[in-house]
C-alpha cells in the first residue's frame, strides 16, 4: 500500500498501487465515463475526499507505480508539475442563506461524467436544523434535492463560480501555455485515464513475455508495478548484456 501525504492540510491517504494488470485493464476500459471514474476511484482507499484530495492522490499514484514523465498531446511532463499544484490549496469554503436554506459551497467531492456540473459545487443544504450532505445521497435524491432549490440560490451558485474560477481548475504550464484541466469537467476523468493508459496488449506482452524468461512466475509480474516491471527489463537487458561479453551462458530463470 502507498500511503501519501497530502500537503495542503496533511491528511494521509491509502492508495493500492497501480499493476501491470491494471495498466493493460486501463487498455480495455472505454470511453463511459462513470466506469472510467469508478475505475479510477477503486485505487483510493481512503474514503470522504474532495476532487482536490483525490487528484493529488492520483497524480501521487501515477508518479510512483507508472514513472514520473507524463506524455500528452503537447509534450512531455514531469508528474512533479502536478503535484507541485497542490502545496497550497486556497480555502474557497462559503454558505449563503436564502430564507430557511442554508447552502455551502466548495470544491467538487465527485469527478464529472458531464461537460460541466456546477452543482458538484454544492457540499450541502441546510433546511431549517437539518443538513444534508449532498455526496452521501444517490443520484435520484441528490436530483431532487437540488431541483427543489429556490432560483436564488442558482444565481449564487453562478456566482461563487464566476469569483472562483482559476480555484476550480488546475493550469499547467506547457512551453509558452498552458494545459487548463477542469474541475467540473468529463475532459479531466478522460486526462487521468490518459496517463494511465500506459500498455498496450502488444506490449504488455512483449514485458511479460521478455521478464517470463528470467522470471517465471507470472502473477508476480502482474502484480508488479510499471515502474518495478522497467526496472526489472533494464537488469535482464543489462546481466545479459554482461554475459555476452564475458562469454557466459545467457541468464535462465529462477
């Protein structure tokens, strides 16, 4: 298990670590974004974060398990560009009243299946003495709940955005621009997808295949991570290499 701290307030998380066979699974995973969410959702084992929490967790889980260079359409990026988003994190907490509901307002808990969702802004009602927190409700109560707001409260909700746009975004300078991933957005789960999707079944078999002769045991390989599979190819390559020129046998199994 990984177990990373998150800078901005400190909070340990506990991430399973991303496989072999994750990597290849990621290959096959499509294009339905509540599958690719739930997908990259189970590698938290932490429960309660907001978006903000789990982006640093993913971006923690990509630099460790699969490398730290991150290739995207533009260029090539170090994951420690990311992670360097996240030392500081802006308070952007803040209620507001309409009549007898209280409505609070914050940074997503959930990743969006959705062009652009402001209501995952919404992190709870207040209706009189009893608070509801919008993320512990399903998508049917959740609707309700928020189709029943007064239009004031949707013109608030315009605004909290409006005030916080550059909070509810990530900017990631890329040569003389920059790369805006959004919050509120489907654009950003298909993004993480991306820097996950590091195999293809070709390669996938040609690691395994390579590492099998060296290593037989090919649940091991699974379950290893990207990183340690690199890790493991590059000393295969390098002892046979060596081998050569001394004139020994090449390397069998163990």
């Amino acid at each position: 298990m990984l177990h990373p701290v998150i800078p901005f307030n400190k909070k340990v998380v506990k991430l399973k670590p991303f496989t072999m066979q994750n990597a290849l699974e990621f290959y096959y995973l499509g294009n339905d974004f509540k599958t690719i969410i739930k997908k990259l959702e189970s590698f938290i084992l932490t429960k309660g974060l907001n978006i903000t929490e789990k982006l640093y967790s993913l971006f923690y889980l990509r630099d460790s398990c699969v490398g730290s260079m991150i290739n995207t359409p533009y260029t090539v990026i170090d994951a420690d560009t990311f992670l360097r988003e996240f030392d500081e994190i802006l308070d952007i907490n803040k209620k507001v009243k309409v009549d007898n509901i209280e409505v609070e307002f914050d940074y997503p808990y959930n990743f969006s299946s959705t062009i652009l969702d402001e209501t995952e802004i919404i992190k709870s009602i207040k209706i009189d003495a009893e608070t509801v927190y919008l993320n512990k409700l399903n998508k049917k109560d959740r609707e309700a709940l928020i189709n029943s707001l007064p239009s004031d409260i949707n013109e608030k909700l315009k605004l909290f955005v409006k005030e916080n746009i550059n909070n509810l975004c990530i900017d990631v300078p890329i040569k003389s621009e920059k790369l805006r991933l959004d919050y509120r957005s489907n654009t950003l789960v298909l993004f993480l997808k991306s820097i996950f999707s590091v195999v293809t079944p070709h390669s996938y078999r040609e690691y395994i295949f390579s590492l099998s002769r060296r290593m037989h045991d090919i649940n091991f390989l699974n379950n290893s991570t990207f990183v340690d599979i690199e890790d493991y190819l590059n000393l295969y390559i390098k002892e046979n290499e060596e081998s050569k020129n001394t004139g020994d046998q090449a390397l069998d199994g163990f």
